[in-house]
C-alpha cells in the first residue's frame, strides 16, 4: 500500500462503470447517476460517443483512454496513474468501460491498483454484449 497519501486524506473517489453494449437505453440507473456525477470520465473505445454526449455533466473532463487490437492503446498503467491522481485531486472520477468492467475490461487490475493506492472504488456493472445480443435476437 502506498503510504504517501493515506486515505483519509484522499477526499476523491473512483467508479467502475459498465456502459453495456453500445445502446444507451441498456445502461443501468446507477451507471447513468455516475456518468452524470462524475468530474473526470476516462472513456474506453467500446463505448457509444452519445452516452458521453447524453449523460455526462458540462465541465467535466473527459479523457478518451482507448484499446483496440491492432491499433495505438493507451497503456494500462498510464490510465492507472491517472486515476490515481485525479482521486488523489478531489475529482470524482468515472472509468467508463463497454460491456461490463469485469468481462474482458482490465477492472480486476483497476480495483487491486486503486485499493493499493486508498482511492475508494465502487463498482457499477454492465450488461455484457454476449446477453444483449441474444436478448435483441428474440
């Protein structure tokens, strides 16, 4: 644990947040809270551009921190740092992940490098593509 900035200093905090599988109507209440309060969203890729555009607040900062196969990835421990430090800066801080944070999405990294650190973490699940795709089929 790092104990250069004990948490009961740290008055930031840091969500998880699912943003299912693109449709903006399959995001959950609790995620649509979250984007709305959220000072700072660091946004992955997979996440359909009119959930940040419908949801998040004006003002905030919003850091596109994106990974595709193939093509230019903001590394893993850079988009770790950063939330570190915007929680560490009093932001309420918003990791916006396509799908669900736990399914292919790194959020077990995130959470273990985030309690190492004392930034309190909430988790918001997604609904996963695998379910949505099914479901849209009928």
């Amino acid at each position: 644990m790092n104990n250069d900035n004990p948490t009961s200093l740290i008055s930031g905090r840091c969500t998880l947040v699912g943003a299912g599988p693109g449709d903006p109507e399959l995001l959950t209440i609790k995620a649509v809270k979250a984007i709305q309060a959220a000072t700072v969203l660091l946004v992955d890729d997979l996440v359909n551009d009119q959930i940040v555009q419908a949801y998040a607040r004006p003002g905030a900062r919003i850091v596109h921190v994106g990974k595709r196969g193939g093509c230019k990835s903001t590394p893993q421990a850079f988009i770790e740092r950063m939330m570190v430090l915007a929680a560490r800066e009093g932001e309420n801080v918003v990791r916006l992940k396509g799908g669900d944070p736990f399914i292919f999405g790194r959020g077990g990294e995130e959470v273990e490098h985030l309690r190492a650190n004392g930034i309190p973490v909430e988790i918001i699940n997604g609904i996963t593509s695998g379910l949505a795709a099914v479901t849209s089929l009928g």
